[in-house]
C-alpha cells in the first residue's frame, strides 16, 4: 500500500444493471444501472433510508440482487476477496485490536511471516498503534471506526468500499481519515463511498451517484453536480431542503448532459 | 443425631489425614468427568457450531433432538451403554464394560448434547452480528466456525460447567456401566450410594463434603478467571 507502483484495480469495471431488490416484497433499489469505472473516488449521497448502504452491499456480493445483475468486469476469480467493506456500524471481534486485523489476513490466507510488518504499518498509519493490545470493544466509536477502516485496508483490496467513514470522528479525526482515504487511492485501490457531509464529498469524491428512495436519480461528475445538479431533487438535496414531499418520486431533469447517461430513463 | 456427629468428625478426619480409599475415589471421579467433560467439548463444539451455521436439511429435527437429549435419564443411557459394550452387544469387543472407559463413554452421551446445545445458542447470537463481516472478508466455513467458538469463548465455559457439573453429580449411569467396583470403577457418588447403603455414614459423609467443595470450587474458579479475561476483553 506504500508502494504507489500497484497496477491500478484489475476487478473493474463494476457493472449493475437493472438491479432490484426487495425484503419482504418491498422494493428497496429500484432498476439501478450504472457503470464504476476504474479511476476517482465515488461519492453515494442521498437521504436517509435512501438506500446507499444496500447499494454498497450489492456491489460487494452481501446481499444478491431480487432482479437484474451484478457483475465485475475484470474478475476472472473469486471477486469478493479482492474487496473490502467497512460497515457503518463496523462489528468488533471479542479481541484485542492487533488480533482483530490479524484476523482478516488470516482469513485471507496470508501467510504469518507476511503479517506483522503489514499490521504494524496500518496501526501507524490509523494512529491506532498505542491502543494494539486493548480489546477492541473498548475503543471509543471513533477509534472503532479507524480499527475497521485499517481493517480494510490491511486487505490491500482492489475495491474498498467505505460506508459513512467519518460518521462518528471529531473534525480532526475526519481530516485525517480523508487524508489517508486519499493516500489509500493513491496507492491504486479504488473507493467507493457513502457520506452525510457533503463537504467531506467535495473534498475527496470526482463522481457523484445521488440516490433517493431506492433510486439512482443521478450520476455525475462531482464538480458539475455541486455547481448544480441535473436533477431537482437532488439540487433539493445539497442545499439542505426537504426531499419527500415537495418532489415525486423521481424527481425531474433540468438539462441534460452527455457524459452520463440518466438511468432513470 | 450423635452418630451423625460422629460420622461428621470421623469424615473431616479422613479428609484431612488424606485417607487413601478416599483420595483414589476421588481421584479417579476427576478423571472419569474431566475426561468426558474434554471429549464432549471436542464433539459438541463443533457440532453447536454446525447446528447453529448451516443450513442442511433435518436441521430443526437435529436442533429439537440435542435439546431433548440434554434431558436423558441417565440410567437409561447407562442400560443402553451396557447393552452395546456386553459381550454379546455391537461393541463387545472393546471390553470395555465394567471400566473407568464405559463410564466416560456414557457420561459423553450425556453431556454432549447439552455442550452442543448451549454452543449453539451462544454461537446463533454471536453468527447473528458477525454474519456480514465475515462473508464480506471471505471468511471459509472451517475459519467462520474457529473465530466463532474463540469469540464465544467465554458462554462457552458456561457450557462446559453446566456438562461438569451434570458428570460429577450423575450416579445411575456410571452405576450401570463401571459396577462400582473397588479400586477400578469406584467413584463419589457411586461409593456414596454404596456406604450410605452398607451404614458407613463416614466415608460417605466425607466424600459428599467433597463433591459440594469440588463443585463450588470450580465453578468459583472459572466464575473469577472468566471474570477478569472477560473484563479485558470486554466481551
Ligand atoms: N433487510 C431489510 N428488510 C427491510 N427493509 C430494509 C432491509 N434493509 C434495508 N431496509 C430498508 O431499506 C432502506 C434503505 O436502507 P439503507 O440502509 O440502504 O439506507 P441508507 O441510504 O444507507 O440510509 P442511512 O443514510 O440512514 O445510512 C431503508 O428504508 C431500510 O429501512
Ligand atoms: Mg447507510
């Protein structure tokens, strides 16, 4: 992950088309298509309940979509051990910090001798060094939720998809993990993300998907879609207005641009 | 009431001077339950584990069947041991009838299923909040089923207890199958039966004080290391 020479992630593209699913008969995404390619940060926004973090398990193979497929591009194998997730609410091993990620490389296969020096960089590199024999589940939230991102990332994945990162960080803390998030793409792993703070999404993300309701209502490139969105919903959405009852479903197109196509049509 | 007295002293007595009947009954009633304690633990882990993981079918009939079994009349295992391990019977052969080895065999009938039964249950909750970040990591069955256990570490003494405590207590089948027969298959409670039987209200009196201190004492030692490892691992 120091390395920056890694060859850029072979898995991708990420292709969902007409994806659906449903619990209990209720749709929860709703016909999504679109392409991640290699490349930026990809930035999920939308509501709550909008179905980002579903959205992030479809893509990672969690959950199987009811309709449509799923499928990686650039995977001749076994496409889910060449990415990782960190949950929004990330579950923490009944053990000490080191044993947690040490874990995951044992999980992976890796051999023992490979371990420790890859342990060692992501505590130093997390800032979680001082706290690797305390049990994990005695970390504070936010230390939790760097324990699971050097999780992650100790996993040198391809693919790394982050749900709601810095939900619970002081600011500082947020700098930080952009920073590394940033040096993580870097070293040639691609992300993809979901996020509340849409200045967090400025900052890291060059592609926006903005979702509502179970729907992919836009993809665009970030600096266009903050300028101004295509779709009004979405233009509700960053300037901090109520979505559910002033719009319908799907909200309409203002202009059109050539370099994503709507999925919604 | 006097002679209870007596009996009272004479059994503090032995115990304190280390009577040898008494240190080779107990001795040999530790490793007769120890030993089925650790051979239930090896099948009944792995098999909670199983029922609580995968999906195969006659997997509620296997569930509500372990959680019968932690209930068998222990004379009835012991009569069905002794049928299969006579010399007539499928596993003659072993000789194994009227030997500390029919004794631990029948006390693993009785205990795995309630090893089995309580893993499974600690391992479901665990299986419930683990599920996603263990597939999302790749996690193979054999390595789900380990980092299950090892994290249900601590339930699991529980169940290893309560399969103790059901062992050193239980007397009809160890009765059946060893025979109780001195210096070979003699153990608590099958020489407590036999004393209070012949009058000799002493020895069974003294080996009674040590069943109760022995079950205290270990389950108050588990109870405070759990304790501490627990606390540290805030589990
Ligand atoms: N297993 C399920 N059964 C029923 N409903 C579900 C299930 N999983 C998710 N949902 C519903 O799907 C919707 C989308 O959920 P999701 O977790 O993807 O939202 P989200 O966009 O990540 O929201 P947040 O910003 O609050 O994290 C929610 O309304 C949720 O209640
Ligand atoms: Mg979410």
């Amino acid at each position: 992950m120091a390395d920056g020479s890694r060859e850029p992630a072979t898995i991708l593209p990420l292709e969902l088309r007409g994806v659906g699913f449903e619990a209990g008969g209720i749709p929860l995404i709703k016909d999504l298509t679109c392409t991640l390619e290699r490349g930026p940060i990809t930035a999920v926004i939308g509501p709550n309940g909008a179905g980002k973090s579903l959205f992030l398990r479809l893509c990672h193979g969690l959950i199987q979509p009811t309709s449509g497929t799923v499928h990686w591009g650039g995977a001749p194998d076994n496409p889910v051990n060449r990415q990782a997730m960190v949950f929004q609410r990330p579950v923490m091993l009944r053990r000490s910090v080191v044993a947690n990620i040490e874990h995951v490389l044992a999980a992976r296969k890796i051999p023992r001798s490979e371990r420790a020096p890859r342990i060692e960089e992501v505590l130093e590199r997390t800032g979680l060094a001082r706290f690797a024999t305390q049990s994990a589940r005695t970390l504070s939230f936010g230390e939790q939720q760097k324990l699971a991102i050097a999780r992650a990332w100790v996993l040198k994945p391809d693919v790394l998809f982050l749900d709601e990162p810095t939900a619970s960080l002081d600011p500082a803390a947020t700098h930080w993990i952009e920073e590394l998030v940033l040096s993580i793409h870097d070293g040639g792993t691609r992300i993809v993300m979901t996020t509340h703070d849409l200045g967090q999404a400025r900052r890291l993300a060059r592609e926006i998907l903005f979702m509502f309701r179970g729907r992919l209502l836009e993809h665009s490139e970030a600096e266009p879609f903050f300028d101004k969105p295509r779709n009004d919903l979405a233009e509700a959405y960053i300037a901090g207005e109520p979505l559910w009852w002033r719009h319908g479903e799907t909200g309409t197109l203002k202009r059109q641009k050539p370099k994503f196509r709507n999925p919604t049509r | 009431m006097h002679d209870f007295g007596n009996a009272f002293l004479t059994a503090l007595e032995m115990i304190v001077r280390l009577d040898a009947d008494l240190v080779e009954i107990v001795g040999l009633s530790l490793a007769v339950n120890l030993s089925a304690v650790a051979i239930s633990a090896v099948i009944g882990f792995p098999l909670g584990a199983a029922l609580a993981l995968f999906r195969f079918p006659g997997r509620t009939f296997a569930t509500v069947l372990v959680n019968a079994l932690m209930g068998l009349p222990p004379v009835v295992v012991g009569l069905v041991v002794y049928i299969m391990l006579s010399r007539a019977g499928p596993f003659g052969v072993f000789n194994l009838l009227f030997t500390p080895g029919a004794m631990i065999v029948a006390q693993v009938i009785l205990i795995t299923p309630i090893i089995a039964s309580l893993t499974r249950q600690s391992v479901e909750d665990l299986w419930i909040e683990y599920e996603e970040h263990l597939r999302s990591i790749g996690a193979g069955r054999r390595f789900t089923v380990m980092t299950l256990l090892w994290d249900a570490r601590f339930s699991l003494t529980t169940a290893l207890l309560a399969g103790f405590g059901r062992a050193a207590a239980e007397v009809g089948a160890v009765m059946i199958v060893g025979g109780n027969i001195d210096h070979v298959t003699r153990v608590m409670t099958t020489a407590i039966a036999l004393e209070v039987s012949k009058g000799d209200l002493a020895l069974a009196l003294g080996l009674g004080l040590i069943l109760l201190v022995l079950s205290l004492g270990v389950n108050a030692a588990v109870y405070l290391v759990r304790g501490r490892a627990r606390y540290r691992a805030a589990a």
